[in-house]
C-alpha cells in the first residue's frame, strides 16, 4: 500500500505542475523556438467594422460606453455600433434611442434570452467585415479598434483578442486572482506566438464576420467557442498586446466568485458538448486546449489527492515533513482569506490559488444542478 499512495501522491504533484506550471513553460518556450508572426502589410482600405454590444440594465452606463466607441480612432464612414437589448427593463433603450447617431443600431428584446442569442441576432444585423466583441463596462484605448483591425491583414489570421485591464485589487484573493490573470495573458501571448490563443478576452476581441457560427443559445463561454471555431476552420487566432480594454472596477470576492463560477461552468459545458475538440485528427490545438483550459479543471481532485496520500505517509520523515508544508500553505491560504487587507505575497498568491480552485468545485456543481443554462447573467456592482 505504501508503494501505491506514493504513486498517487506523485502523480497527483506532477499533474499539478504540469497544469499551472509546465504548460505555460512548454508553451512559451515553443513560441520562442518556433514563433509564427502576424504579417502585417498597409492595405489600401481599411474594413467596416460593427462593434457588437449584447447588454441588460446598462442605463446607467451605456450612454458614456457608446460615446467611447464612436469615438475611436477609426473612419467614422467604416464604424457602424450594434447594441442588443437583452430584456433590459430599465432607461437603456431610452439611452441608446436619445444618442441620436445613424452608425448606432438597436435591436430591443423584450424577453431576456441570454448572451449567446443576443450574439446570434446581433451578428445578422452586423454589417462589418469585422466584428469586435465588447461589453457595457469597459472602456476603449482610441486605438484599441484600429489595433484590433491590422492584424486582420494577414490572411490567416482569423480573430484577434485585446488586452483586457483591470485595477488592482486590495484584498488576498483579488490580488491571486490578479496574478492568475498575469498568468493567463503570458499564455495567451506565447500561445499566439506559436499559433493559436485557445479562447479570447470577452471584453474585447475580433473576428472575421464569415468565420462566425451561430452558437447554442445557451452558450456560456462565447469568448472560448467561437474562436475555437475560427481555429477549426483553419485560421488563426492571436493576442493583440496594444488593443487594450480598460476595467474601472477592482476584482473583488463576491463578484469574482459569480463571475469565475459561470467562466469555469463553461469550462465543464464546453468539455462535454465540444468533446471532439480533444482529438488531435480533428483539431490541432488539442493538446494546447487540455493543457490550458482541462488539466486546471481536474486541478481540485489532484490537490485532494495529494493532501490523502501525504497524509498516508506521514510515518515517513520526509512525507511529514511534505505534509507540513501542505498544511502551511492551506494556513497562509485561509489567512489571506480571513484577512483580506493582508496584501503580502506569502498570504495573496495562496489564497487566489485555493479560491481558484474551490470556485472550480463550485462551477461543476453549478454546471449539473444550477441555472448554467441562462446562458449569461449580468454580474452586478
């Protein structure tokens, strides 16, 4: 038995590795050998784009948002603004009705049908070559649309994702969760670098209007499927550093466990509906797909795993004293939650990690029994 839960506690700590550690150092390492650049030449005119906007309850900041993206750094003759009105019962629509602009479309829904249906309608009225995903919150850099655009020059290059930017936050778990974004945008960037980015910044990000595919209706993670369907059809889909999307609000807790929760959520209802994404003949960005999105998924079995067969050998000095340092680290993690303005390393980085990780547990259990199937909600201030 001792052989066994060395096994287990050995090949639970290598999984771990792997997932939060090794991939991001395989991919980054493949995008420095083999790196694959955008190619960029001046073309003679630049696309029409329609920037697409899915909101709910947005009045009191749709007006400002909308002024923010007419106002980019792009020919106004070229700009045309789409807002889907998902259900809002509030002044958005009067909002939007009072801006007045012809580049401005509304579509009103009266019955709120979620994201993904909201994209379906509003890519039909979408006139663009280009479409750029945003949403009601953030704010663009001007040159964020244009930025977006010139990768679009090369021809395979299908979507584009932007550089999304938040505040930063005061407490442990929001500064964790700040450095696993950290993390996320060296992934993407190396990731794009060799081909391909597997998902994209919801908040900003672009694609080819042809490649677009209607989605489920209720489709949680659009930002991961559709540029998933842009890699399958051949193209691909790369991280625009300079395109950048401001956020005025810090991570805070109780927001980030509504909004991780329905990102992981997706996560499980992209793995069983999109299966066949695993499969090297049929996408060649499976393996980055488990190592980047799967592997972190599996991440809470693997931790638990590791905390059992430690304590199974803690006879052992040496798998006691591996026991210790594990309930040191569960200690600064619960610390760093209980003590939320503690911002030192020693107690942030742990309590991200085990929030992270328990919003994981969460997600699956939101994905079988909750309310997944809306779609998309609105995370509220």
């Amino acid at each position: 038995m001792t052989d066994y839960w060395q096994i287990m506690f050995w090949l639970a700590v290598t999984a771990l590795g792997g997932a939060f550690l090794g991939y991001p150092a395989v991919i980054y390492l493949f995008g420095r050998r083999w790196p694959k650049p955008v190619t960029m030449t001046t073309p003679a005119n630049l696309p029409q784009v329609t920037i697409l906007l899915v909101v709910h309850n947005e009045e009191n900041s749709i007006e400002a948002r909308l002024r923010n993206l007419l106002a980019a750094d792009y020919p106004s003759e070229t700009l045309q603004v789409v807002v889907v009105s998902d259900g809002s019962v509030d002044r958005t629509v009067e909002r939007v009705r009072a801006l007045a602009d012809p580049r401005v479309i509304l579509l009103e829904r009266p019955i709120r049908q979620g994201k993904a249906a909201g994209l379906n309608q509003g890519l039909a009225l979408a006139a663009g070559e280009v479409v750029v995903f945003a949403d009601a919150r953030q704010t663009f850099d001007s040159q964020a649309v244009a930025r977006l655009v010139r990768n679009f020059r090369d021809p395979r290059v299908g979507a584009v994702s932007g550089n999304y930017t938040m505040n930063p936050s005061a407490s442990n778990v929001g500064g964790g969760v700040d450095a696993y974004w950290r993390l996320e945008k060296f992934i993407r960037r190396a990731e794009s670098l060799y081909d391909s980015s597997v998902g994209v910044t919801g908040a900003i990000y672009a694609i080819r209007r042809r490649l677009f595919r209607e989605l489920p209706n209720d489709t949680i993670l659009d930002d991961v499927v559709i540029p998933m369907q842009v890699a399958l059809a051949g193209y691909r889909v790369v991280f625009e550093p300079e395109a950048l999307a401001f956020d005025p609000r810090a991570v805070e807790p109780g927001r980030e466990f509504v909004r991780k929760r329905r990102t992981l959520a997706g996560n499980f209802q992209m793995l069983f509906r999109y299966w066949r994404w695993c499969l090297p003949w049929h996408n060649r960005l499976w393996w980055q797909l488990i190592g980047h999105k799967y592997s972190r998924l599996a991440a809470p079995l693997f931790l638990a795993a590791a905390l059992g067969a430690n304590a199974a050998l803690c006879a052992r000095p040496f798998y006691a004293w591996l026991l210790g340092a594990q309930g040191l680290f569960y200690l600064l993690a619960a610390s760093g939650i209980l003590f939320r303005r503690l911002r030192i390393p020693v107690f942030t980085l742990p309590a991200g990690f085990v929030f992270l990780n328990a919003m994981t547990v969460a997600a699956f259990w939101h994905y079988l029994f909750g309310q997944w199937r809306q779609g998309w909600q609105k995370v509220e201030s």
